[in-house]
C-alpha cells in the first residue's frame, strides 16, 4: 500500500519540520490517511506542535460548496475549535492576518493531475503568501490518480488565470509535491519549501493500485474513472454543452440537446483514439446546464488508462458537437473563475488558438499536434523536479 506524505509526517526527518511550531493546515474533504482519518483531526491531536488554524480552497474544507464559483466564508471549526479561513471567497491568497498565527504553513489537498484543477493555485497563492512573510510551507504528497503522462498545450501567460497561472500542460503527470518545487524554483516563488513524500508510489500506478481510499476531492469528481477524462471533458465548462454536472457521471457523460448520439459516435470513431469507446447515450441533468431537459451525447469510456489521449478525445468530442448544430452552439461568456472579458473556453485551454481553430473547422487532431514540441520542452523542464 502507498503512504502518502500525510501517514509520513511524523517520520524522521520530516517531523522536524513541524516541531515546536504553530501550524496553519490547507485541507479539503479529501484530506485522508489510509483509515479515512482527516488530516484535522490527526493534527489537532499532536503534542510536538499547536494546530492554529485550517484553511479550505474551492468547495471548501469539508465540500460545503456544491458547484463551481460558489464562495464561501470562513467560521470556527466545530470539532477542533479551530479558526477556519477561507481561501475561495473574499481572496484566494492567504492574507497577513490570516497566517499571524501560524509558523508553518501545511497543504494536504487530493489533486487530480489537470491544469485547471484549482488547488494547484490555492498552493501556489498560499506559498507565495509565505514567501513573503518568511514563513515555511510543507507539502504531504498525495498520488496523481491519472499517472505521469502529459498532454496538451503549454498555457499562454496571456490567459493566466485562477485555472491556470503557470506555462504547464493540460495533464502536466506530477504529484502535488512535484508541482510545488517546480513552482518555487522553476517560476521562482523562491519560499522556504519542504516536502514530505511518499513512500511505495510508482508513475504508472492506477489509483486503485495505490490501495488508498478515494474521497472525492471536488464535489463532481466523485470517482478515479472521472479523473481520468477530466482533462478532456473540462472543454466543456467553456460551452453550453452539459458536462453532465446534475448527474451521477459528471464529466464522463457529455450532451445537449440538439445532440444526435448515433451520428456522433461514428464521427468519433473515425478518429480512432486508442484506449476509449464512445457509447451513445442520453441523460437529464438535475441542476446546471439543461437542467430538466433530456440531452443526447455521449458516455466516455476508458478501456485502456495508458493509451487514452484525454486532452484529444475532449478537443475532438468538441469539434464534433459544435459541427452538429452551430447555430445552437454556444461559447459560454464571462465570468469564469474571477476572470471578466477573456471567453472561459480560451481560460480553460490556455491559449485562444484552440478555440479559433475548431471554428475555422481545423481537424482537432492536428490542433493537438502542434502542441508536441511544447511537452518535449516541458518534459525536460519538469524531469528537474520529479521525486519518484
């Protein structure tokens, strides 16, 4: 079984790091040891050092927070007692008064290997915070739960954004604690960073094989298997296509209704992407997008984890529904993730070349191709920072 950073903690060398101090803890739901024990409770129990103060990204501390761009405000933690900040509400950056109290700044939080994913840029905001004030920040590693491979274009610093502050992929295939040092040193934050990693974790694990339990980190990741295409399926919060938020199979179910299941897959089909079969389907979301309303689309399946181009099977299922109807497709407009006059679809992809070549009709798979000679560079850039 794989002991991530959070079972390590109090191993030596690494409880040094802790001792003695006032520790502010960033943590969400998926903030779990082996035994489904929360990293709140395992560090207000410890004597070596004085747990002063939790801090929750998006979603919050403990998934108070169901949909996207919901803020929320901070209160006193019922079980510890202890002061909880929240960092997804009137600042996404920890401030001078937040981190008065705290000597060490912990992150513990599940990521799930996708550019976009918010908690890298909670880590990010909050390192920065502690270069600043000369504070130390710890890093528990957790596993990626979609392995080491990267695909996608670099971001275009132009498009930075809370879903995408640094020139990285769109599965970048690093840990947490990877991406960290490759943010200190690489963009130079230039904080006093520590990392505890973990021990018995290989790249090209599963995250079953990993034997930890999966909580889900964001309220609509609720399985690996929707890790695995969120890195293609996240296209879609650009657009008024459903990402079948208001179901039981968020981002793996992909519709609208003006969608003809049957036409699309034989579309999809002729791309012949390794590793998935594209079964037609049709649902009706909850809440969000065409809630109420019967979508047709498609169920990604992933039939081989290794072989599967995530990012390409989402560029491609994106070009094909748009061909199907684009008097009833739409862009979605701003706002998105604080981000007022760039459309959220070139926010998401990083760059806006995406977008403008699908509707030129340019074949998506040639669209991901111009991005090959990018990852080779990062590849190497990031080679510097991996720990496993």
């Amino acid at each position: 079984m794989v002991l991530t950073g959070l079972a390590r903690f109090k191993d030596e060398p690494y409880i040094k790091f802790f001792e003695g101090n006032r520790i502010g803890l960033i943590v969400n739901p998926a903030s779990v040891d082996h035994e489904y024990r929360h990293a709140c409770d395992i560090f207000a129990m410890q004597k070596e050092f004085k747990l002063t103060a939790l801090f929750g990204p998006q979603h919050g501390i403990r998934g108070e927070t169901q949909d996207n761009m919901i803020e929320w405000e901070g209160f006193t933690d019922g079980k510890t007692g202890v002061p909880v900040f929240s960092l997804y509400g009137n600042t996404r950056q920890p401030t001078d008064d937040m981190l008065a109290d705290v000597d060490v700044l912990v992150f513990d939080v599940q990521d799930v290997g996708t550019r976009v994913y918010t908690f890298i840029y909670t880590m990010a905001l909050s390192m920065i915070s502690c270069a600043r004030l000369g504070k130390r920040f710890v890093v528990l590693d957790r596993p990626n739960p979609i392995g080491g491979e990267v695909e996608g274009n670099l971001l275009d610093p132009s498009f930075a954004s809370f879903v995408g502050l640094y020139p990285i992929p769109m599965r970048h295939g690093m840990t947490i604690a990877e991406l960290a040092r490759l943010f200190n040193y690489a963009f130079e934050i230039n904080c006093e960073l520590e990392v505890v990693p973990m021990e018995g974790w290989s790249r090209e694990m599963s995250f079953e094989e990993t034997e930890l339990p999966w909580v889900f980190p964001s309220p609509n990741m609720p399985t690996p298997d929707t890790a695995l295409v969120y890195p293609g399926s996240v296209l879609f919060e650009g657009t008024n296509i459903s990402e079948a938020r208001g179901t039981t199979r968020p981002f793996e179910l992909i519709g609208a209704p003006w969608v003809n299941p049957h036409t699309l897959v034989k579309k999809l089909e002729a791309y012949d992407l390794p590793g998935v079969h594209f079964r037609e389907c049709w649902f009706m979301p909850t809440f969000h997008k065409w809630s109420g309303v019967m979508c047709g689309g498609v169920q990604i399946h992933v039939t081989d984890r290794r072989r599967f181009p995530s990012y390409a099977a989402g560029v491609c299922l994106l070009a094909e529904i748009r061909a199907q109807a684009t008097d009833s497709f739409e862009w979605k407009q701003p706002p998105y993730e604080y981000e007022y006059e760039k459309l959220p679809i070139d926010l998401i992809c990083g760059t806006d070349f995406v977008r403008l070549e699908i509707e030129k009709g340019t074949n998506p798979l040639d669209i991901v191709s111009t991005s090959f000679s990018d990852l080779e560079k990062f590849s190497s850039l990031r080679g510097e920072y991996l720990l496993y």
